[in-house]
C-alpha cells in the first residue's frame, strides 16, 4: 500500500481559527498514516520549496489551538496567478511525491488551487518537455487532489453557512461596539462604526443584531429610497426623542447607494454632526477585527474541518472534482469547490450589476431574515397598531439558571411583539412571577441596551409549577389576560411548559399558546442542537483554561478542570476539543478505575517523554465517586515527582459574562420565530404548545407533546446528543500514535 502524503497551506487574508485546522489535518492526518507536509508563506512558499515545504509531526501541532493568524504564515503571491509559477510549484509538490494539497483561504485561494488542479496534467507535460521529471514520474502523479477550507473573517463563501474567523471578528466588532456603546450613552453621543467584511455584510448585519445598533449600511441591500440620508438622520432624532443616549450607525466596508456609490464612514460622520448638532465620532475597527484569540467556536469550526479535509484526500479518487468543506446546519459535509466559488462570485457581480434583489437571494433565507429582524429591533419606536387589529397580551418570562443571551431574547420578543400592535407583558422570576402575579407591561424602551446584557434581568428561577400553584397560575392568566406565553429558558421551563400542556383539561386558561425557547448552558434541552448561553459558556471555559495553561507554563503540571453541565457532557466535550485537552470524562460515559488507570499510564508516559502541561476536563457529575479532588490526588500521587497536579472546579464564572456573538443572534432569530408562533397560534381555536431550536435542517418547531419521547428526564438531557459523534475526533486529536516519528523530508 502507497502512504498517502498530502501538503497544508494558508493563503490570502489570516483568519483566526486558522491553526485549529492546521492542527487538526496535521495530526488527523499523521493518525491515518499519512506523511502530512506543511507549506509556509501559502503560495509563495510552494513556488520557493526547499525548507519552504516541511516534513510536520505530532509536536508540530502543539500549543497553537489558542493562538490567532497562522503559525506557518500566509501570502499574496503573483507569481502563482502566472503558469510559470504554478509549473514551478507543481515540480517542487512533485519531488517530495506530494500529490494532494489542503488549501485553507479565501475564494482567491481557492480559485488559484483549482486553476492549479485544472492545469496539472498540463503542467507535468511541461516539466517533462523541460526535462525537469520523467514520464515515469509524471505517470505516477497523474492527479492532484485539492481540498479547500474557507478561512476568512467574511463569511462570504457560498455553500458554508459559517467561514473559519467569522465568529471570532464578530467577537471583537461586539466588544468594540459594546464599549463604545457606553461611552456614547455617557454623552449622549452618535458614533459611526465601520466594520470589515469586503463585498459582504454579514458582519455589519450580525454586528447591529448583535449590539442593538441603530443603522446599518451593507452592500447587499442599500437604501431603497434616494433621500436616505433624510431617514437616517429622522430616526437617529426620533430613537433619541424616544430615551435612547447613544446612537450607534454601522457601515459594511462594501456599504454603497443603490447607484453603486459607495458610503463612507467620513461621509456619514460630517452629515450627521452637521444635521444632528451633537458631536458625532468615527471609529474605523480595521485589523483587530481578524487578530486575537480565536474563539471557542472558530477552534472548533477549524478542528471539525480540518479533520473532514484529511478524511476527504484520503476519499481522493482521479474523477473527484476539487471539494470544499462546509458547515450546514450545524454539520460538516462537502461540496463541489468551484460551484461554491462561483456562487459567491455572483453576489459581487450582483452587488456591481445593481441587482440588490439577487444579491439577497443568493446570501441566503437566512440573511435576508435577519435583515428583516434587524429592521424591526433597530427602529426607534414601533408601528402604530393597524386599525381595528386585534391586540393580542403576550407574555414573556425566564426559567432555570441564567444563561446569557436570555435578556437578549426577550429584547427580540418584546420588541416583535409591540411592533406588530400587541401587549407584551413580562413576569418575574419564571414561574414564581405566574404565581404571585408579578407581571407587568414592557414598553419598547425597557429593554433598551439589552442586547448585550448577561444574566436574567427579569429574574429567573428553576420552580416548576404544581398542586395549587397551578390554580393561581390560571386565575393570574385571566386576571392578566395572557394569551400567548414565551419561555425562555432551560429544562425547568420545559417541565413546567409541558405541565401547563398537561393541565388543560382541568384549566381552561392553560388552553393559550405556549412556547419554550431553549436557553441553558448546559446545551440539554430536547429540540435543539444548540441552547443560547452555551456558546458563551464555552467561550468562559476557553478563555480560563487558556489562562491556567499559560500559569504552567514554568512547571511540568496537570490541571483537573471541572466544569459544569449537570448530567450533560456537551460543555465537557467541546470545551475539551477547544483547548486541545488530553482527555475528557463525563456523565454519558460515566468513569472506571480502568479508565483512570489507563490515562494516568498515559499522563505519566507523557510527561516523562517531555510533555510540559497535562489537562484533563471533568463534567461536574461524571461520576458520583471519582470526583475531581480523587482524580486530582490520584493523579498527584501517582505523578511522583515527574509531575505536579492542580485542580480548578470553574464555578458559576460559566454562567455569567456578556452575552457572546453567537448566543445574541441565536437568541434573537429563535426570539423572532417565536413571536411568529404565539401570533399565529394566539388566533386560533385550538392554539398548540410548543418548543423550538435548531435542528441539522435549520430552525425547528415541535409540539410539546414530543417533550416526554424525546427527554431523558432522569438525567435531564436529549435522548439523542448529536456532539456524542464528535468523541471520537477529540479522541484522535489528542492522542499521539506516534509522537515523535517525522516523514521523511
Ligand atoms: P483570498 O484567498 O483571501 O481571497 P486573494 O484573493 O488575495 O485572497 O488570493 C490569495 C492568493 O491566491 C493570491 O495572492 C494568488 O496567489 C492566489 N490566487 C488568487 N486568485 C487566483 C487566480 N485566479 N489564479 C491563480 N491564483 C490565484
């Protein structure tokens, strides 16, 4: 059998998450049996070769998951637009018997890599006539294999609802808008944002759903009148009429005019001062929106794909045509390279034909949605009620622990709610408000800024409703005229939604719609393959793990970190593959000594070849008996001197913190569907209960009564764990089959 050998690159701009790939086909690829080889400086490091192109092992791969950019750098490189140069690069791909290559870039690098792949035959035929290689070896490299991941921070690649770098730009676009935020509602002050994103506005959109942003310019979808300017400046007066102290406009690097103009940020700023008549400041955010830490999801996007990259060249045949990796519906799955770069090339041709309406369609239903959302959240006061519309009362309230991302959500619902004529109300302390009546009408005002907010500022609490309580739950139904509710929440709330459900029979003010909307960190709710706050909790892990990774740097040490999850390992298992620990242990597949024993051999086995820094993450009830402090002392005791072990049990830090990126547009989209529902439902005459998420297909609404088919009750989490299927990637990437072999160079 022919050991494969494959070559990484990264090309075009940087984008962070960058490494996780890099590490991921590198040691997903060594784990297969591959001689995996790294090309530095993209491009031009293929056409330099010599020590351009090297030989990567196991430790190659070591301590850059957490970094930003690109360990073996990125290029613009002319020279390889020209044929002379990719001839170059193909003979220097050749002598090392290199014969597929994995591309990470932007739709130009990938562009080049299958003109490359296109023209190899082409190629070799050259370099024989120049008598650079025989026929022989020519025959024997026939093909070349291209696999492409998009890394870049715009999100503009057809065919991949996520690109590697998106979420972590959205990250720093959310903190500088957040702090921004503040001191513009200090002086009452407009600032006017521009944020990154070329032809695309994807970041400039998620950024305002994000933040609470007052005006968005994106290139995809201009201003639909030509006295544009004259509505902003109207709305901007009116949101501060209406209480609002900052003001915040957000323009799309490609930002133009329905002619094609573009809009610049100067522009916007001098119009604004002027017509305004209060100071009104620029901020360009520029690179730091592709630098810093990668976050938890852009480690993972990067680890998943470059492990689906490897598993796609080793599926390499002659007929398969260049792939790329996506990511739909929250699963990674291949397509055809060129189709997704010809797509994406069709937006920008949109874009520049003035054709807006194309341009949207091809982003996508789930772009256009948001823009939709966006317009209603961003307006300074709603629409009146049409006349003669019936209003319907719908209220909203928490349940179960806090989790970030709940405040924004019921942002999203209030505002929905009130922009399409109706009463929204909202109860205090979940359940317990329903049955003490603490409910009260929300005003479009009073979730001003709450986008951005942790915690629950409507109060939480995990009671669920029983025996009497439910009798005052109904008379408070009444006496408030509830005719819609919204939960937003974890597992309390969905026991309790589905006791409501239950008790209709007995109640007649339970026959209302009610609709849960998953928010837990824990990520155990039934219907949903992501629950808001989870994302943010994760991001807490991350960024502490990281911090005590760097405390041990002096020592040779173990760190046992707990975490939480109750019986789910979801937080465990992606916070694990996010900081590149060694193992993971928790609830669904439970502790044994033989377990302990045998990763302690390989701890200990490990150390002793050299290894600065052991990590070990425990869910907090993976096992009753072998809890962190025994993990700890076991593991210090039999660490002797080689190795020291600390513990750290992460507490209710998981909890708290801003909301991150992902939770707030999670929230808001789920938020937005729901308000749909409980309108609809709240007009009818038999109106459904239900739960929504989001499934592999997308969003997804099921009725309550699934609730007891799809739970688990006794351990409070789904029957079905998607993430379940990600163990064994974690499995892989974690351990060396063969720590210190290098392929030959
Ligand atoms: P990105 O990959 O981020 O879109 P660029 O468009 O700058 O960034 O492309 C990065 C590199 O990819 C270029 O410098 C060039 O080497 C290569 N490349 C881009 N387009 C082509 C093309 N049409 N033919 C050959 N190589 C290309």
């Amino acid at each position: 059998m022919t050991i494969k050998r494959f070559a990484v690159l990264t090309s075009g701009g940087d984008a962070p998450g960058m490494n996780a790939a890099i590490r991921a086909v590198i040691r997903t690829g060594l784990n297969r049996g591959a001689e995996v080889y790294a090309i530095y400086e993209g491009y031009k490091g293929l056409i330099a070769g010599g020590s351009q192109i090297r030989p990567m092992n196991w430790d190659s791969a070591g301590g850059i998951l957490q970094r930003g950019g690109t360990v073996i750098g990125t290029a613009r490189c002319d020279e390889f637009r020209t044929r002379e140069g990719r001839r170059t690069a193909a003979l220097h791909l050749i002598e090392r018997e290199i014969d597929s290559l994995i591309v990470i870039g932007g739709d130009g690098s990938l562009t080049g890599a299958n003109l490359f792949r296109q023209e190899w035959s082409g190629l070799l035929t050259e370099l024989v006539q120049e008598g650079k290689i025989t026929q022989e070896v020519a025959d024997r490299h026939a093909y070349l294999g291209i696999v492409g991941l998009v890394g870049s921070i715009d999100n503009d690649m057809f065919g991949t609802d996520m690109t590697i770098g998106t979420d972590t730009a959205l990250h720093r676009i959310t903190e500088a808008i957040d702090a921004l935020s503040s001191t513009a509602a200090s002086h009452q002050r407009t600032f006017v944002v521009k944020v990154m994103g070329r032809n695309c506005g994807y970041l400039a959109l998620m950024a305002c759903l994000a933040t609470g942003a007052e005006w968005v310019l994106i290139p995809e979808c201009p201003p639909d009148t030509d006295d544009w300017q004259e509505k902003m400046i109207a709305d901007l007066k009116a949101g501060r009429a209406a209480g609002r102290r900052e003001s915040i406009v957000v323009i799309a690097e490609g930002a133009q005019d329905r002619n094609g103009k573009p809009i610049g940020s100067t522009e916007i700023t001098e119009l604004l001062e002027k017509r305004l008549g209060e100071e009104v400041r620029a901020t360009v955010l520029g690179h730091v929106q592709r630098g810093g830490k990668p976050s938890a999801f852009d480690r993972n996007l990067g680890t998943l794909m470059g492990h689906a990259a490897v598993e796609t060249v080793l599926a390499t045949t002659p007929e398969t045509e260049p792939q790329l990796i996506c990511l739909r519906g929250n699963r990674i799955t291949t397509a055809p390279l060129m189709e997704c770069v010809e797509r994406t090339r069709a937006v920008a041709k949109a874009i520049a034909d003035h054709d807006y309406e194309r341009a949207m369609d091809l982003r996508g239903g789930g772009f256009k949605q948001s823009f939709r959302t966006l317009r209603t959240l961003l307006r300074s006061l709603p629409h009146k009620p049409e006349p003669g519309q019936k209003r319907l009362r719908l209220a909203v309230m928490n349940c179960g622990a806090p989790a970030s991302g709940m405040n924004t959500a019921v942002r999203a619902a209030v505002r929905i709610g009130l922009d399409r004529g109706h009463t929204m109300l909202s109860v205090t302390n979940g359940f317990l408000g329903l049955i003490d009546g603490h409910i009260q009408e929300m005003d479009w005002m009073s979730v001003n800024g709450w986008a951005s907010m942790g915690g629950s500022e409507l109060g939480t609490s995990r009671d669920i409703p029983k025996g009497r309580e439910l009798y005052s739950i109904a008379q408070n139904i009444e006496k408030f005229g509830i005719e819609g509710l919204l939960i937003i929440g974890g597992w309390s709330g969905y026991k309790g939604a589905y006791e409501l459900y239950r008790q209709r029979e007995a109640y007649a003010a339970f026959n209302i719609p009610i609709i849960c909307l998953p928010a837990s960190i824990n990520n155990n709710l039934p219907g949903s393959e992501l629950c808001v706050g989870a994302d943010t909790a994760l991001n807490n892990i991350v960024w502490a793990v990281d911090k005590l990774k760097q405390s041990a740097i002096a020592q040779q040490r173990c760190f046992v970190v707990e975490v939480m999850g109750r019986h789910c390992g979801y937080l465990a298992l992606m916070s694990g593959l996010a900081t590149g620990a060694e193992r993971v242990y928790m609830h669904e597949e439970g502790i044994t000594l033989r377990d302990l024993t045998f990763d302690l051999e390989h701890i200990v086995a490990g150390f002793k070849a050299g290894k600065r820094l052991g990590l070990v993450i425990r869910n907090e009830n993976a096992n009753p008996v072998y809890t962190s402090d025994f993990i700890a002392a076991l593991f210090e005791e039999e660490g002797g001197s080689v190795f020291d072990v600390r513990q750290t049990i992460l507490g209710h830090v998981q909890q708290g913190g801003d909301p991150s990126p992902f939770d707030r547009i999670q929230a808001t989209r789920l938020a937005a569907r729901c308000m749909e529902f409980l309108i609809e439902n709240a007009q009818t005459e038999a109106p459904s209960s239900a739960f929504i998420g989001m499934g592999a297909g997308g969003l997804q609404i099921q009725s309550i009564e699934e609730f007891p088919r799809l739970a688990d009750e006794q351990n409070q989490r789904p029957k079905k764990q998607w993430w379940l299927d990600l163990r064994p990637i974690a499995k892989i990437l974690s351990e060396p089959m063969a720590p210190t072999e290098t392929p030959k160079a």
